[in-house]
C-alpha cells in the first residue's frame, strides 16, 4: 500500500508539472544559487583577510536573505498550489481519502518536489561553479581560483534546504485540516462581490506615495539619513494602500461612467481585472515590493562598480606621505618607499612638498599655502599647465571637480593674518591635483616670494603645526602599487580605528592599495547581489504565475462561454492581453517608479562622496529589465493562451 501511496504522489507531481514549473525553477535557481556562496564561503584559496572576511560575510549575509525570502516564496507557492487543486481533494476525501492520508500525500508531493529542487541545484552548482570563479578571480585578483570538492557546501545545502522544504509541508497541509468536503469539491472560484474599500483609505495611500517621490526627489546629503529612516516604511504603506484600497477606489470610477465603462471589451476586462486585484491585493504588494529591492540591489551596486572606475580621476597620485616637520621617522619611510618601489620595478616621480598654514582675514579660516615651485613640477609631471604668479596674487587649488566648478569666477581679497601678507586670489588651477584626504579642502598657491615670507607660526600653534611636509609619488603603473607600504598603512587605520591618529607624526595613503581593497569588495558586493536579485526578480514574476494557474479552470469556463457567444481567436488576445498586462505590469510599472525616484536619492549620496554621475548606468539596469519583463510577459501569455484554448 505504501509503494502504491508514494506512485501516486510521483504521478500527482508529474501530472501537474505545468503547475509546478514556475515554482520548481524557482527552487532550483535558489539551491543553485546558495550553492555557489556556500563554494565560495568556504574557498580555502581566498588567503587574503581581510577579503575572505568581506567575502564569508557578504556570502553569509545573502543566504540569510535568501533562505528567508525562499521560506515565504514557498510558503505562499504551496499555498496558491492548494488552492489550485482543492476540487481534487474533495474528491479524493470524497472516495474516502482520510485528512490524515491527504496530508501525507501533500507532505510526499512536497518531498519530491524539494529533494529533486536540492539535487539538481546542487549539480547545476557545481557545474557552473568553475565558471563563476574565473569571475571572482578577476574580481578579487587572484592568481588561481580551482575548483573544490568538500563537504560543507554540500551539507550546508542539504541541510538548509531540507529542513526548509520539511517545515513548509507541515504549514501547508495545516489549510487543508479546517475545510469541509464540500468547499473542497466547489474548488477555487473568485468572490464576484463588489469590493468593498475605504475612500479615506484610497487617498492615503495615493497620497503617501506622492509624498515620497516629493521628498526622493528633493534629497540632499545633509537629509539622506533622516529620509533613509522615513521613506522606505512611508512607500510601503503607501504601496499597500494603493493595491488595497487606491485601485479599487478608480476601478469603481470607470465603472461609474458608463461610456468608459459599458464597452464590449472594456466591460469584460474592467470587470475581471477589478476582481483580480481585489483578490489578489497583497500578492501584487509583495510581487511590486521584491520587484523594487530587485531594482534597487542591482542599481545600487553597478553604481558602485562605476565608482571603482573613477577612483583614479578623483585620485591622480600613486602615493601620498604627509609629515609633520618634527617626524624622526620621515628619512627612513621615504627611502623605505623608494625602495620598496624599485625592488618592484615601477616607474615613479617623487615631489617634495612644503605646506604651511596660515589665517585668512577674508573667512577668519585656516588656509593651506602651496609655493607655485612645487605645483609647478608636479604639473610638468601630468602635463599639466604651469602656474606663473605675481607677488601679492594666488589661486585656489581646489579638491574635486565641483568644487573646481565654484571656484572658477570667485575672487578675494584677503590678508594672511600672522605675518600681513596681502593677497588677491583671482583664479584657481584648472586641474584636480589632491583629493581631500591627501591635502585638505581650503588651499591656495603662491607666488615664491610671498611664501618665503611667511615665517610666523599660525596663531595658537608652533612651527611644527604650522608646517608640514608632503611627498607625492606619481606612478604611471599606480595600480600595481597595492603591496607598497602596506606596514605605514597598517599604523595610519590602526592610528584611525582608536581615535590616536593626532599621535602619529605621518599619514600616508595608497591608492593603488584603496583601490584594489574598492573595487575587490564593491565587485564583490556586485556579483552577489546581482545572483540574489535575479533569484528575486525570478520569483516576483512567479507568483503572478502561480495566480494565474489557480484561477485557470475558472477562466476557461469563462472564455468557452464567450466562444459560444461568437468571440474570434483576435478578440481573444485582445480580451487576454488586457486582463494580463495590469498583472505583469501594474507591480513591475510601480516598483520601477519606486526605484527610479530611489535612485535619485542614491545620485545625491554620490553627488555628495564623489560628485560622479549615475544616470548611465541606472538607465542600462531599468532598461535590462524592462527587455526581460516584456520577454517573461510574452512567454507566460503564450503559455496561458495555449491553455485556455
């Protein structure tokens, strides 16, 4: 009897594979998926710290999320599916299948189902995982990256999904126990009452909505973390109201008029689609909320990836050694650089910098000086233009590209304060030569004379603080750099991680070393969200499938009545076309709008960082997915059509 049981559950599952499809896929993306963080995770190549540690910890983070979010997607599949089948168990309850059986029978369906999602997620893993390495490997610039065999990522797997797939069987049949032979055997029918919604309701959240995209819209750097913390809870609500309340509330003023309304197609459509979304309310609020995180993670981090690749122009130096002029270290580490550079056999042009300080009468500042001498060889270095000033006249050095932009027609008059120096700054230099870490933020260059006779320490410091030197080294080959003065970089972020960094007499910074630690983890960072997204987005578009197969016999007494009534194949479509696109394209439609208006938010946090522009590439990922969504559309519409015929 057993044997028969568990060929009965086989060919429940065989015979419903197109129920199934969508929600087997989905499992097998994920296993996959899971598969290869947990090869990664446990790579035993991944030598480097404190890139193995980014690397477990963004792994761990993005199963956590992914095992959560596959908990509710299979919750609510096994659901939908169910409910899809309710009519086949009351009639197998009705030929004298006891509650207990159909439980067992629900809970063996699901087994097959999870143990064949695990085994072929776990095959695909592992022949894709050499692929998906090479990737890493490029990321993380590792010499070799070889495929692995161990147990852990196999048992972590296992064992995850499981345990996983084991727990939801148990809450499924949990909504088969309370219901009658009866309303099984009536099998899903939609509740055709009018929807009952709240105007109030309807507004609120028409109104939330709007004032989030106001406030998106209108983000600086300065409200960022306050809007952080107010929009993503007040678009959510307003979200939820919209698909609750705000849509029936319009559905309810077209059918109020009767041109727009009592049309041949519009009436039919109007009708169903008004049903659709009463029903179906909170699957379209969550189906839009993925859909948007979906948007958000792949977005978010490509822009980071496009910072990876202007981290040179906003930093042009290889290395930068500031010191104070009481450092006794300052002889040996430059010379240790220096060596360090030839054992390498890098190319490199080494400036010397003198920086002093001074109080400008113009803004009762501080103000770093710069002789046009040393400019001057380091421009020649660049190719960039030379500075010939005047005695009494300056220019600004400025920082970054905007402030080069604010500071191109402004003109001051100011005194040097400690030692009465007059000076007129009528320009600035029009290249970016420091980034604000390296030299500051308020900098000008003068003329040599006039910075020989600043010999007067600022007011409130001695000579030591007044005055600083600064050694820049150009490396054309900057990015091979990232092994060089790794022990003064080390003491710089110990100096900075407990608050000492006034105690030390240096700072150094190495570009080629921040970048490789940049672009190793924002890739990184990347290449695991864009996996988990496409996971997401995957089953965002699943579960308007999964609906659609729970209502099919019901519309397909629908449409036989209408075949019967003289509809054409072309009218058909059109009938078809109308009721699936609100569907698709009605969550997908506002989680492209929530993300769009997001991302304007994440523009000023870079406007903000690094003044770089993220329009590019924001329009590359909504146009991507909008090119797969018209394709998932055209495959579950084809696929639809040739059932209902």
């Amino acid at each position: 009897m057993s044997v028969i049981f568990r060929q009965f559950a086989y060919r429940n599952v065989i015979r419903n594979y197109r129920v199934y499809a969508a929600f087997f896929m989905s499992s097998v993306s994920s296993v996959m998926v899971f598969f290869i963080y947990s090869m990664l995770m446990f790579h035993p190549k991944v030598e480097d710290e404190f890139l193995r540690e980014i690397a477990f910890q963004g792994m761990f983070i993005a199963e956590v999320i992914l095992v959560l979010f596959m908990m509710f997607f299979l919750f609510y599949s096994m659901r939908a599916f169910l409910q899809a089948r309710s009519k086949e168990f009351g009639l197998l309850m009705h030929l004298g299948m006891e509650k207990r059986q159909l439980n067992k029978l629900v809970l063996l369906e699901t087994v097959i189902i999870g143990v064949t999602s695990i085994i072929l997620g776990i095959v695909f893993g592992y022949a894709f995982a050499k692929f998906f390495f090479m990737i890493v490997r490029e990321i993380l610039l590792i010499d070799s990256l070889p495929l692995y065999f161990s147990w852990e990522p196999f048992a972590l797997t296992i064992g995850t999904f499981t345990s996983l797939f084991v727990i939801i069987s148990f809450l499924s049949v949990m909504f088969i126990r309370d219901r009658d032979v009866i309303d099984l055997l009536k099998g899903y029918w939609r509740n055709e009452q009018t929807a009952s919604y709240s105007k109030w309701r309807a507004i609120l959240g028409l109104v939330f909505l709007i004032i989030s995209y106001v406030l998106a819209s209108f983000t600086t750097q300065e409200r960022l973390m306050i809007l952080l913390a107010i929009l993503p809870p007040l678009a959510s609500l307003g979200t939820y109201l919209f698909f609750t309340d705000s849509l029936q509330w319009l559905m309810s003023f077209v059918r109020s008029h009767k041109k727009m309304y009592w049309h041949k197609y519009r009436l039919i459509t109007v009708s169903e689609v008004s049903i659709i979304m009463r029903e179906n309310a909170r699957m379209f609020f969550i189906s839009s909320m993925i859909s948007t995180l979906a948007f958000l993670a792949m977005g978010t981090l490509i822009s980071m990836s496009t910072f990876t690749h202007q981290f040179h122009r906003l930093n042009p130096l290889g290395l930068v050694y500031s010191s104070k002029i009481d450092n006794p270290y300052e002889e040996a580490h430059i010379n240790s650089l220096t060596k360090e550079l030839e054992a390498k056999g890098l190319s490199y042009h080494l400036n010397k910098f003198t920086v002093k300080r001074q109080t400008s009468s113009n803004t009762q500042q501080q103000v770093k000086i710069i002789q046009q001498t040393d400019i001057n060889r380091l421009a020649l270095v660049f190719g960039y233009p030379v500075v010939n000033l005047d005695q009494g006249e300056a220019i600004f050095l400025a920082y970054s590209e905007k402030s080069l932009e604010e500071l191109r027609n402004k003109k001051v008059r100011t005194v040097l304060q400690e030692n009465s120096i007059p000076l007129f700054i009528n320009s600035v230099y029009p290249r970016v030569l420091f980034s604000p870490t390296e030299l500051g933020t308020n900098v000008i260059v003068v003329n040599d004379n006039d910075f020989n006779l600043i010999d007067e320490a600022m007011v409130g410091a001695n000579a030591a603080q007044s005055t600083n030197h600064l050694y820049v080294f150009h490396v054309p080959q900057w990015t091979a750099t990232k092994t060089i003065g790794l022990e003064l970089d080390a003491m710089v972020t110990d100096a900075y991680l407990n608050n000492h960094q006034e105690e030390l007499p240096f700072y150094f910074e190495n570009s080629g070393l921040d970048y490789s630690f940049i672009r190793s983890t924002f890739a990184l960072l990347l290449f695991i969200g864009l996996l988990a997204a496409s996971v997401f987005f995957l089953a965002s578009g699943s579960f308007i499938y999964f609906k659609l197969y729970t209502g099919l016999e019901r519309d397909k007494q629908q449409f036989n009545a209408l075949r019967r009534m003289g509809i054409t194949e072309r009218e058909l479509r059109k009938i078809v076309n109308r009721q699936l696109i609100p569907q698709f394209f009605l969550p997908w439609g506002l989680a492209m709008l929530h993300s769009t208006f997001a991302f304007m938010s994440l523009q000023a946090f870079w406007i903000g960082i690094a003044e770089l522009s993220i329009l590019r590439e924001i329009l590359i990922v909504l146009g991507a997915i909008t090119c797969v969504q018209f394709l998932y559309f055209y495959l579950i519409r084809w696929r639809y059509l040739s059932h209902i015929r």
